[in-house]
C-alpha cells in the first residue's frame, strides 16, 4: 500500500553533488581554462627536474622539488601578460 503525503511535511530539493564539485574545482583552478592541462603537466615536469638537476639529484626531495615546481609554474600562469611598449 503507497504511502500517504504528510501535508506538514516540507520537502527539500537538493542540488546535485556533482555540479558544486565541478563548480569548486574550476574556483580552485581558474588557468585551467586557457592553458591545458598536458602542458601544464609538462611545464611542472620541467621545473622539478630542472630543480633536481640544481641539488644534484640528491634523492629523498622529489616531492619538494614537484610541489615547489608546481606552484612556480601555477604563479608564473596566472601572472598577467604586461602591454606591450610602444
């Protein structure tokens, strides 16, 4: 037998979970717009080696050198582009 709707009841329509993490995720990262991800990847694989390259490839700082790599390149995306001079 189907259940009776309480009148009193308020119901709540909820969002779906999925559009607020797309949407948080794109807040989050707002060069990943214009610049794509491959070369960002790319970009960030560069500076860490580089990185590495500086220490000589001392092992146990791999982890340091992606994230500091990571952020160097994230900063120098979404620095904006200067005029040019005239």
């Amino acid at each position: 037998m189907p259940r009776e709707k309480d009148p009193t009841a308020v119901t709540v329509k909820k969002r779906a979970p999925r559009q607020a993490a797309v949407r948080e995720a794109m807040a989050a990262t707002p060069f990943t717009q214009f610049v794509d991800p491959g070369k960002r990847a790319a970009l960030i694989a560069e500076a860490a080696y580089l990185r590495a390259e500086q220490r000589g490839f001392a092992p146990g700082n791999e982890l340091e050198d992606w994230l500091a790599a990571e952020s160097e390149v994230d900063a120098r995306l979404l620095k904006p582009k200067s005029a040019p001079r005239v």
